[in-house]
C-alpha cells in the first residue's frame, strides 16, 4: 500500500455498496449501457447511465427509455433530470419501476440547452426550487437518492456546500461535486480544494468530480478535497479500463500502463459490436463513431504513432461505410500502431 495515498473508507449508497471509491462520470451520448457494462467489467466501482430527461421518459420517448436499460453487471444506477417536482417525481417512479437501484438526480450539466430550460446547473441559481425537486423524488421511491452539483452559478454565487446540507437533509445520500462553476463550462482547471468546503458541510459521502484524466490526479483530487470518492468522465473516454486502473491504484499504489495494443482493439471492437446491438446498426453506427476516434486516438499515444498516423487512420476507420468494413479497417490501424510500437 502506497503510504502517501488517501486513506479511504469503503463508500454505501443505502443498501448499494460500490466495490471501490471511482465512478464512471454520466456522460451524455457516452455512458450508454454497453459502454457502461465494459467500464465495470474493467473495474469501475460504480457506473451511472448518461443524464435521461424526465419529461421525456414519462412521454415514453424511445431514446429515454433506452438510456434506461441496465448495465448488467454492476449497481443500475439512472440519472435524472428536469424542472418540475411532478416530473422529477414521476422520472424517478419509472427509473425505479425499470430496475433502477440508485437515483441520481442532474444539477450540475452547463450545456445551454440543458441550462436554457432551467434544469441542470441552472439550478443552483435557485436553491429553495432545487429542494423541491430534491424532495419530490426522493418521496416518489424507496431507492436511495443521490445530487451531482457544480460548485455554483458562476464565482459570485459558490453555493454548493448550502445544496449539500439541504440536500442531506431532504434525504439525498451521496453528493458529487464538479469543481467549477457552471459559467467555467470546461475552461480553466478544476478546483478540488474548493470541494473541501462541500466534505465539510455534510456527514453523506461526497465525490471529487473533475479533470481526473491521470493516475496522479485521482490520487491529488482525494487529498486536496477531502472527498470520499473520485468521479472519471473525459478521463475514461477511449480508456474505459481507467476507472479500474484509478481504483487500482489508489488500493496499492502501483501503477499500470495503458494495455497491449492488442487487447485495445479487443475492448472497442468489442464495444463497437455492443452498441450497434444496442441502438441498432442504422444509429449504433452514428453512436459507435466517437469512440472509435476516442480509442484510436489512444492507441496512437501508446504507439508514439505521431499526430499524421494518428489522423489518417483515424480518418481511415471512420470513413469505413458499414460494420464489416469498419471492422477489418479497425484491425488495419491496430496492426500498424503495433508495427510502430515494435518498430
């Protein structure tokens, strides 16, 4: 055991305990089930479905009813989001009615057109709404209730530990915390020592969000926080083993490389031919597309393929016009990269 690590308790949402403190970040567009299901297969702790719109989901819209399909392998865990107690409510009924073991509910995405329509972080200019919503859904089920926040609206309003003690006390159990603002977007650096102010509010556990994308930083996020877990997002995208890798790590304190170039094109192959199993092929081919960039992208860096390979096999696979052939290019870029790496 590494003796400079954070010393961390096992974390327990209700009755859902996680097999280790990283949890892969919900992720729209990203975190669908397949990709969820490998990033547990590889070690994640704990794995959250990409943010599903509350309205939409009681409308019966496909696409939110799929965002729903569980992983399979880990704890179901279905985030929430919306701007009406009624509907965060009968989200939350839904969710719960479909497997769901944990409630996430969304208050901290900045996308504007999230924002726009006062749901995710736009919450937060606005705490006495947002304790409605909070306490709507964790009325509506006996599954345990969890908040993902920013740190603010913007630097003038850093109002995220006042959302973690009423959260606490409305019932929620377990808050994450990104930090930045949400008028930051992603600019900047995130600030885990202002998520210490968060860890100190409250008595539930609290995860680090935020600029996680290397062994070191998890481990730093920790420390600098005080939280009791740390959330991966961009970090996992074209490495879904490095949640594990994280979780790993920060048990013993020994490090692992990026795997074989081999077994990457096993993982996004094998990811590829789920999602396409799951959309369908006619959207599972749009779906798969970004992380098939992601993963060659990967593979290039373990390579030390440079910039121009990495952008003409990159253009190569994606330009492929069906499953087959996306395929067989895909092995034609591995062998390459593990030509260079030989080389």
């Amino acid at each position: 055991m590494d003796v400079n690590a954070p010393a961390l308790s096992p974390i327990a949402i209700g009755s859902v305990r996680l097999a280790n403190p990283v949890v892969l970040a919900p992720m729209s567009g990203v975190t669908d089930a397949p990709f969820r299901r490998l990033a547990a297969e590889l070690g994640a702790g704990l794995v959250v479905s990409e943010m599903t719109a509350c309205a939409a989901l009681a409308a019966g819209k496909r696409n939110a009813k799929l965002r729903l399909e569980p992983p399979g392998n880990a704890a179901h865990v279905v985030q929430l989001a919306g701007c009406e107690a009624r509907w965060m409510a009968e989200g939350a009924r839904i969710a719960a009615g479909e497997g769901a073991e944990v409630i996430d509910i969304n208050m901290g995405c900045p996308a504007r057109h999230v924002t726009n329509g006062e749901s995710g972080s736009a919450l937060m200019r606005d705490l006495d709404h947002a304790v409605t919503l909070i306490d709507a859904t964790v009325a509506a089920v006996n599954v345990p209730v969890t908040l993902k926040m920013r740190l603010g609206w913007d630097d003038r309003s850093i109002n995220a530990a006042e959302l973690a003690r009423r959260a606490e006390a409305a019932g929620v159990k377990l808050v994450t915390v990104h930090g930045r603002t949400r008028c930051q977007f992603y600019t900047g650096r995130a600030d885990w020592d202002a998520v210490r102010m968060v860890k100190q509010a409250v008595s539930i556990p609290v995860v680090v969000n935020g600029d996680i994308t290397a062994l070191e930083e998890g481990r730093a996020a920790l420390a600098r926080s005080g939280a009791d877990g740390v959330m991966v997002g961009r970090g996992a995208q074209g490495r879904p083993w490095f949640p594990g890798q994280l979780a790993r790590y920060l048990a013993t304190g020994r490090k692992e490389a990026a795997p074989p170039l081999a077994a990457q094109r096993d993982i996004i192959a094998k990811l590829y031919e789920e999602m396409l199993a799951h959309h369908g092929e006619r959207i599972g081919l749009k779906h798969a597309r970004k992380h098939l960039g992601w993963a060659i992208d990967i593979a290039a860096e373990t390579a030390n393929a440079g910039e121009d390979a990495r952008k003409r096999w990159r253009g190569h696979v994606l330009t492929a016009p069906d499953r087959r052939e996306t395929l067989r290019r895909l092995d034609e870029t591995f062998d390459a990269f593990a030509w260079r790496a030989a080389a």
